[in-house]
C-alpha cells in the first residue's frame, strides 16, 4: 500500500512540474507605486523649481 502511495504522489510531482514547464504563469501585472510615493505632476504642496535639498533631482525623460 505504501508502495502504491509513492508512486502515486511521485506520478502527480512529475505531471504537476510537466503542466507548470508547459504553461508559462501569468506575468503580475506592474506594481502600482506606493501611496506616499508623488506622482507626476507632483502634488500641489511640492515647489516645483528648485527642488528640496533633500529631494534627490528628477532623471531627465
């Protein structure tokens, strides 16, 4: 009885990891930033030019 189990569970390991190679998973979609992290344009209480000192300067576009 043991024996049957074994190979049952090892028939079932070798069709689930031949069914997760055959059909790639879903890719997740992009993570929205986080909340406290400004968008674009940023909010109305950031200067706009010059930025804070400790802001660190936005990468050209």
């Amino acid at each position: 009885m043991v024996h049957l189990l074994t190979m049952n569970r090892a028939i079932s390991l070798v069709w689930l990891n031949a069914e997760a190679q055959s059909s790639p998973p879903p890719s997740p979609p992009p993570s929205p930033p986080p909340s406290w992290l400004p968008l674009s344009p940023p909010p109305s209480w950031l200067p706009l030019s010059p930025p804070p000192f400790w802001l660190p300067p936005s990468p050209p576009s």
